[in-house]
C-alpha cells in the first residue's frame, strides 16, 4: 500500500472511531421523540443504565397519542408517562436501572398495532 493511501485509511479510521466514541458519550444525552399518525419519529433512543434522559415529546399527529412502557421494571414509571393533545410539546427524564431493550407504545386504541412502536436501548 502507498504512503499516501495508508495515511488516508488511517486518518479515516481515526475519524470513524472519534464519531463512534463521541456518539456512545451522549448515549444519555438529550432526546426528541416527535408523535405523528401511528409512528414515532425516532422509535429508538439509546441510553445508559442509570444515567437519566432528557426526552422532549411533541405531538405533530391530528389525534391524541401517549407514550406508554408497559413494562413495570422502572421505579416511577407506573403505565402511561405521557398523554399529549395535538400540538402539545412535554419533556420527561427518564431512567433506566437496567441494561437491556425497553420498548414503548402508543395505548391508544389501534395505534400500537398500527406501528406506533418504540424502543429505549441501554447499555451498562
């Protein structure tokens, strides 16, 4: 391989890895989760057990959505987090206490087998 090739790929991979570790460090940062008809835009957040995450809701659908984690492993998340009206925008702190996947949903009737689907990826 030439000089300037080899200098290339490594400066390409040294720039891959400072992206990767720059998006692991703000795993718990910030969040957006828009509502729209039957999707969530993103459906996926990444997180950190036990570092909490600012996730800022707007409902951009013509209907009423909720964000729902219909599991009960999170202490102070008892069902229904957040129900909001057309146009409503809210933001909540989340935490996880464990790794794992955690997904979430619209429990409004229909949306969630519509595809109003989600999931909280976190990691140790």
């Amino acid at each position: 391989m030439k000089p300037v090739a080899r200098n290339a790929l490594v400066m390409t991979l040294v720039t891959v890895s400072l992206l990767l570790g720059a998006c692991r460090a703000s795993a718990s940062g910030p969040a957006t989760i828009v509502f729209e008809e039957m999707r969530f835009v993103p459906n996926r957040i990444d997180a950190v057990a036990g570092e909490p995450v600012r996730v800022t809701l707007t409902n951009k659908g013509l209907q009423r959505h909720d964000l729902n984690f219909p599991s009960l492993h999170m202490p102070g998340l008892e069902g229904v987090e957040a129900i909001l009206e057309p146009g409503e925008t809210r933001t909540i702190t989340l935490t996880f206490d464990e790794p794992g996947t955690h997904t979430f949903q619209c429990s409004l009737p229909g949306h969630a087998v519509a595809g109003m689907t989600g999931a909280v990826f976190v990691r140790p």
